[in-house]
C-alpha cells in the first residue's frame, strides 16, 4: 500500500507479481507453505493439504509427530492424491500457478479490505492489466 492508500497500486503490484508466476519465473522454493500438525497422520478425517504433505512424509520414511511442522509446494490441487504436493524437501520444479493465484489475491484482498475491495473487485481490477495489456500487441 503507498502513502496514498491507493488499492489500484496494490493491484498494479499483486499484477506483477501473477505475471511472474503465470511464466513460471518464480523458484518453487519461495512457494513452500509450512503447517504445523496437531495429530498423527492416521487420526485426521478430512483429506486436507497438510494430510497430504503426512502422508506423503511417511512413505518417504519422514513421519512428523504432533507439535511437529510440514512443508509442502502445492503442485496440483485438483488431485486429491499425494500427488498434489511435493515436500520441501523433495526436487521442486514446480507449483499450481492458479493455486498460487488464488493466494496471491486473497493476501491482496487482506490489504485492500478496510478500503471495501474484495477479491472480485482485485479480479476486475487485474482483468483491466490484462485487457490493455493485450491491446498493446494490436
């Protein structure tokens, strides 16, 4: 946020900052989401990201106990597999860019709420970058 509290220059930054994602021009080890874990892998019900990172940790013999933490790059998160992240600690070359995306608007949409912006207002905002930008290569 500047010093004039402009949200279309948040948005200008967070447009940047997609485009760097979308080429693939950000290194996956800047993406890693660390969840510390409250209960051993086999008492969680909910197939979530972080039951994913669990599990996965345990079959590469790196079990976490309680209190402990996870860190995981989301690769692909429309699988609902352990294929849908790689552990930090695993070769990472590369993310879910809309994944990614979508976190990148909601820490956008954090900034720019007491100003009454949502992440529909961040969208439209972007989809003018987009539009002008594309009108640029006529």
């Amino acid at each position: 946020m500047n010093e004039d509290r402009d949200p279309e220059a948040v948005c200008e930054e967070l447009r940047s900052w997609v485009n760097r994602l979308e080429r693939g021009a950000i290194d996956p080890n800047e993406l890693v989401i660390t969840n510390c874990v409250s209960k051993h892998r086999e008492d969680y019900t909910q197939s979530t990201r972080s039951v994913a990172a669990l599990e996965r940790a345990a079959d590469l013999g790196l079990a976490r106990a309680p209190g402990k933490s996870v860190s995981y790059v989301v690769v692909d998160d429309a699988k609902h597999s352990l294929s849908r992240l790689l552990l930090a600690s695993e070769e990472l070359d590369e993310y879910d860019t809309e994944f990614y995306r979508k976190l990148l608007i909601r820490a956008a949409a954090s900034v720019l709420s007491p100003m009454g912006w949502r992440e529909s207002d961040i969208e439209q905002e972007l989809g003018k970058y987009t539009e002008s930008s594309l009108a640029s290569f006529r």
